[in-house]
C-alpha cells in the first residue's frame, strides 16, 4: 500500500515507553495492595491511565476507578518526561512516511503524556496529534484514529495506521485504515493487515 497519510500510535511504537508504563502500574497496583501480574499486564497494555485506572480497580474489587487513574497517571508522568526514547527505526519510519503525505499521532494518553514522550524522544512536528481527551471514547473504539484522519484531510481508507496493540489494531481497523502491526513479544496482533518485526521493515518498504 502506498497511503495517502500516516497514523502512529506512541507508546511502544514512536517511544519506547511501555517499560515506563509497565513500571507505574506495577507501582499502583502493589501500592494498592495488589499484585502486577501478566495478565493484568496484558489487560492494560495500550489502555492509557484512564482506561487502565477503570481496570486496575475492577480487578483489585475497587469503585474509585478515576482515583486510581489518578495515580497511574502520576507514576507514569514521573518515569516518561525527560526519560524514553524514539524506538528502534522510528526516525527512518517517520522519514518514510513523511515521503507519502501527513504524519500523525492517535495515542490513548493524556496530552501531558503524549508532549512529554515526544519532546523526551526529540522526533519533531507532527501534522496532527491526536491525544485521550480528545476523543469520547478511546482506542479499541474507532474515534482516535477517524479523528486524525479528519484532521489531516485523508480518508480513512487511504490512510496506514501503525500499532503494537490489539486495542489499537482493533481501533484503526474499525475506523477503516489499512493496519500495520508491530509485534513485541508475544502479543496477538492477528487482525493485523501486516505484521512486522521492526518500523525498519517501514522504512526500508519504499
């Protein structure tokens, strides 16, 4: 596919930030008197802290979900800013894409995250961001990503969206862009149009 625009998620794609994520929530969680495990791990990955606030207290038999959003949000802010960098091949991706129209971002987290790992990873402008407040309803749903698309001017349909999470493999696909999924580990990303191993694969596509 030869796309008219370019939708990165952040955390884990543009930034290497999900062992900061994972961090804050293995901190909440104990702090909370819980315990972090895998499949709680896999439960919030690519959630954000609002999302992941929600399932944090639900799995902990909590109902101050916002509560514990809260604090997420902190331990996260406080590994992220000044901390990550651009993941393996995210510059030459970005490069890349740049070549085919606008670039932006669709990411679950709060703008104060979403600055803070991109002016930590120095990746430069983006023709659109798109942050967690800007949407109703957050990746797996399709606002995120239907939103940059509207803001770049792009269809959806002709637009690639990358993404190492079934959340957000699920969001660009409902919102009709053609995905590409970047596995890490074993996390299923099947529904993927295309799956790669490194955003080197992007770079060297074209």
């Amino acid at each position: 596919m030869r796309p008219a625009a370019v939708v990165f998620d952040l955390d884990g794609v543009l930034v290497d930030s999900e062992g900061a994520w994972g961090d804050a929530e293995r901190e909440t969680v104990t702090a909370l008197g819980g315990v972090y495990t895998d499949e709680l791990r896999v439960a919030l990955h690519g959630r954000g802290h609002r999302d992941g606030g929600r399932i944090i207290a639900s799995r902990l038999g909590r109902d101050d979900g916002e509560a514990v959003a809260a604090i997420l949000l902190e331990h996260a802010l406080r590994r992220i800013r000044g901390n990550v960098r651009a993941m393996p091949g995210a510059v030459e991706a970005l490069a890349w894409a740049r070549r085919h129209g606008p670039v932006a971002v669709a990411s679950n987290s709060v703008r104060t995250v979403v600055d803070a790992a991109l002016d930590s990873a120095g990746l430069g402008a983006f023709d659109a961001v798109v942050a967690g407040e800007d949407v109703e309803r957050p990746k797996p749903a399709p606002d995120p990503y239907a939103l940059a698309c509207e803001r770049v001017g792009v269809e959806p349909s002709r637009a690639l969206a990358v993404e190492d999470s079934p959340a957000g493999v699920a969001s660009a696909k409902s919102a009709g862009l053609y995905v590409v999924g970047l596995q890490q580990g074993t996390v299923d990303l099947e529904e993927a149009d295309l799956v790669v191993r490194s955003l080197h694969e992007l770079a060297l596509s074209s």
